[in-house]
C-alpha cells in the first residue's frame, strides 16, 4: 500500500470504534451505577491490566486528579510489571495469576471498592485472578475486554465486551482495541466524576491549577459567572486555589 492507503484503511477501521462502543452503552450504565453507589460510601475505583491495557488505566487514573480535583487515591491504575511496565514490556509479567492480587493488596483493598480489569483479548490470567479475587472479598467487578466469552469477561460481575473485529495489524491491539478500551474509560470516569458533583454545569471548577493555561481558563469561568474583571477574578481564583472555592467563597462575602 502507499502510504495514502495506509492512512485510510486505518482510518476506516477506527470509524468503526465509536459504533462497537455504542452498542454497549447500557453495559457500561450498570456498570457505573454500581460502581457509583460504592463511592458515595467512600470506596475508591481500580484499574488493572497488562500492556497497552495497564497503561490506558494508569492514565486515565492519573488524569482525575487534575480534572476532577479529586485525591490521587480515589482513582488507581495498577499494571502487570509494576511502574517500570508503564515505558518498558517486563517479560510475563500478565502471566502470573495471582500476582494482581497481592499488587491490589498494597493499598489496602475493601469491599467498598470497585476494581475493573481490562485486557483486549480477554484472556490475560494477571487480571482473571484479580478479578476473581476481587469478586470473592466483595467488591464491585466489571471489565473493559474485546472479545466475546472471555474468561475475564466470565469472572466479572459487570462485563463490558466491545467487539471491534480484527485489527489493521493482525493482533496488535494497541489500535481499534485501545482506542475503545480509552473511550470507555473516558465514559467510566467522567460520568463517575459529574454524579459524584465534582463539575458545575460541564465546568471543570475543581480542577488543579497546575499551569498557566489552566489559571487562565479558570480566571475565564469566574468572569463567566461573576461581574469581575479578568484581573479581580484572577486574584480571587490564586487566592482560593479553584474556580468552585473562589464563587463559593465570593457568595459568602455578597451574602
């Protein structure tokens, strides 16, 4: 193929992505609701896999905190290999079955918590005995697979199976597989995040102020929403560290 043809074909294969999420949406509901009802108890939401399944739920994990305002530990992504898996394959490391296990015992798991496993193929024993395990102490259990009939699948309680078909290179499921392993993630935790209050409208006003770009985008919001001009309104939100603080704290003060 040249590369044109390269291009396209992998772009029609990810046009196909957005539908095979689609036809899941009611699973990935269930699966939100009840790991919802868990975190209004206090409970905190994992993720595991090995490969290019770890490392989409380490980010999307590390990705709250400065989205949502929420404490590092509310959301956790663990892979096979540890954190030097995250740059670099540690060989068998998704092979070991009971290995998941003993990683989410480091954090003093509960049957308040959530715990979902991802692996495209659906068959990786590093997140079967996790989930399994899980499962038997009582937390919630759902999974992110691309195959039908998996035994991750079988092992959670809430699965969700989205069929992409075969990839544009014969198994390598960082493509199709990986983009809707993100997608779904994405839903899991932003949804998670709007029911738990942690946005205002679709404003992101807990967000961290982690750089200039964001100071900025904040000091906008409160202007939105506040008769300030762009210099007060960025004192306030540098004096009380988010948008929600410094319009709460504003009401206060007019009331």
């Amino acid at each position: 193929m040249s590369t044109t043809e390269i291009l396209f074909n992998i772009n029609r294969e990810d046009a196909k992505v957005a539908s095979a999420v689609e036809l899941v949406l009611p699973q990935i509901e269930m699966l939100v609701e009840a790991i919802y009802s868990k975190m209004k108890m206090g409970g905190r939401l994992f993720y595991i896999g090995a490969g290019t399944s770890g490392r989409l739920g380490i980010v999307d994990a590390s990705e709250c905190p400065p989205t949502f305002g929420v404490p590092h530990g509310l959301v956790v992504g663990i892979m096979a290999g540890g954190d030097q898996a995250i740059r670099k394959a540690v060989e068998f490391a998704e092979d070991d079955r009971s290995q998941g296990w003993k990683d989410l015992q480091e954090f003093d798991i509960n049957a308040k918590d959530s715990l979902i496993g991802i692996a495209a193929s659906g068959t990786t024993p590093y997140v079967i005995g996790a989930i399994e395990e899980a499962r038997k102490a009582g937390l919630t259990t759902g999974c992110i697979v691309c195959n039908e009939g998996s035994p991750v699948a079988t092992a959670a309680e809430y699965p969700i199976e989205i069929v992409v078909g075969p990839e544009f290179v014969t198994g390598s499921t960082r493509m199709k597989s990986g983009t809707a392993q993100k997608m779904a993630l994405n839903m899991i935790s932003t949804s998670l995040m709007i029911k738990l209050g942690r946005v205002k409208g679709n404003r992101m006003v807990d967000m961290q102020l982690s750089n200039d770009k964001l100071v900025d985008r904040g000091t906008k919001m409160i202007m939105e929403s506040l008769p300030l001009s762009y210099e007060d309104a960025e004192a306030l939100l540098l004096k009380h560290g988010s948008v929600r603080k410094a319009l709460d704290a504003y009401e206060s003060a007019s009331n």
